[in-house]
C-alpha cells in the first residue's frame, strides 16, 4: 500500500482494502478472473486466424459449457438447482445473454485488431458496470471510486491508442 502523506488520506484509502479484506476470498477469485479473462485473448487471437469469429465463439461456448457442467456435477451444484426461482433464473438468462453478445463482439473485434488494442476497450466493462450499478442498482460508489472509474478509461484510452503514423 502507498501511504500518502497527507494526514487522514492513509485512512481513506486504506479503510475501504481493510474492510473489503475481512474475507479475502473474492480477491483471489477476482484476480484468477482477471488472468483467466486476459488469456481469452492470447488464446483467441491466433485461433482465429483461419475461423469465422461468430463460429470461434460458438465453439469456445460449448467448451466452457462442458466444462462449467462437469465442474457443477463434481462440485454436487445440481442438488441446489431447486433454490433457483423464476426471478433469480430470468436474470442468470439475461447475464448470459450479455455474456454471448460480449463474446461475440470480442471475437468479431480481435479479428480485425491486435489484442493489445481490444482487450482494454472490453475491460471498459468495468467502469460501465459501476455506472449501470450506481443508476440501476442503487450502488454508492464514493468519490475516490469514481475518480477511479476516471482513470480506467483514461487509462483504456492510453493502452488502445494508436500514435498517428
């Protein structure tokens, strides 16, 4: 951590780690998605050198679902099927829904471009999930978040740029 020198700054910037820190596991989970997600693309990239991006996409979907569906059934998932209401399942359709759609544009995108490129224009996914959030969900984000969420699209800005040639 970087201890700012200005008293009470430490505290703000410290606290929200602290908290969140209390049950470290979802950073673990978060930066194993991280690393995971970053190879789609390295991965991605030269498997579509000769395939049709839509077809590429299919095709990495019926994989992880062969796989998401034998990790369910190690991990006994299916006896907590029942707990899924009609509610809960409408909104997992639709995250699956804007997963495909995400999917298919990745794909369509690093066809025509360099990953280095795509990839932190998709992550732009993160600052649009925090406004989604704050407007549909109610979410609070503090103003540090939001200076934050300023910096990752000037941030995806630099990484994506392309100098004038």
């Amino acid at each position: 951590m970087i201890a700012a020198p200005v008293r009470g700054v430490t505290r703000v910037i410290a606290a929200p780690i602290i908290r969140a820190m209390s049950n470290p596991r979802w950073l673990v989970y978060a930066l194993l998605s991280a690393a995971c997600a970053a190879l789609v693309g390295i991965f991605g990239k030269p498997g579509l050198k000769d395939v049709e991006p839509n077809l590429a996409t299919a095709v990495r979907s019926v994989v992880m679902a062969v796989l998401l569906l034998g990790f369910v059934t190690v991990t006994r998932g299916w006896a907590k099927l029942p707990a899924v209401t009609s509610k809960a399942g409408l909104f997992i359709a639709f995250s699956g829904a804007a997963g495909a759609a995400s999917w298919l544009f990745y794909f369509n995108a690093l066809k025509l471009a360099d990953v280095s490129h795509v990839a932190p224009i998709d992550k732009l996914s993160t600052p649009i999930a925090v406004i989604l959030a704050a407007l549909l969900l109610g979410e609070r984000p503090s103003g540090l978040n939001w200076v934050g969420v300023i910096v990752m699209v000037a941030g995806a800005y630099l990484v994506a740029h392309r100098p004038a040639a």
